[in-house]
C-alpha cells in the first residue's frame, strides 16, 4: 500500500523530470549559441559553465529517477519474464 508521503514523492519526482528536460534543453542551446561568438574567449568559458551545469543535471535526473523507484519500485521478474506476482498466480 502506498502512503501520502510516498505518492506526494512520487508525484514531485514526476515533475521533476518535464523540469529537468528543459533545463537540460536551455543549456544546450547555451552551448550551440557560442558556436556564433567563433573564437572569442568567452564562448569557451560559457560553454564550459554549461557542460557543468548538464552535468548536474544528469546527476539530479538519475537521484529523480532513483526516488521514483523506491517510491513506486518494479515488480521482481523471475527467470522466463514473470513477475512474482505472475508467479504466484498459478
């Protein structure tokens, strides 16, 4: 059974994902965007900023990832592709 708390977990996890995607889409579009300023010292320096960025993004979409499964987790499967519930049903 699955308690408020974990639903309202659940449901925040949810969210971040559509946020963490934009996020992710902004700060490539940061880095296509220097490829106009050629040699000019700041595009190196704002694209690095923005490759750490995605990289923190990255991180917090796998911590999302990894609340939403301990708060909705997958059925075990078994050998053959049955879950343990599947099993126990014969």
């Amino acid at each position: 059974m699955t308690t408020k708390t974990e639903a309202d977990a659940f449901s925040v996890a949810s969210d971040m994902e559509e946020v963490l995607g934009t996020v992710d889409d902004l700060l490539h579009a940061v880095v296509n965007m220097t490829i106009d300023l050629g040699t000019d010292p700041s595009a190196g320096t704002i694209t690095r900023l923005a490759d750490l960025a995605r990289d923190h993004c990255r991180k917090a979409e796998s911590m999302r990832q990894q609340i939403s499964h301990l708060t909705h987790p997958e059925p075990m499967t078994k050998a053959g592709g049955q879950t343990s519930e599947q099993g126990a049903d014969k």
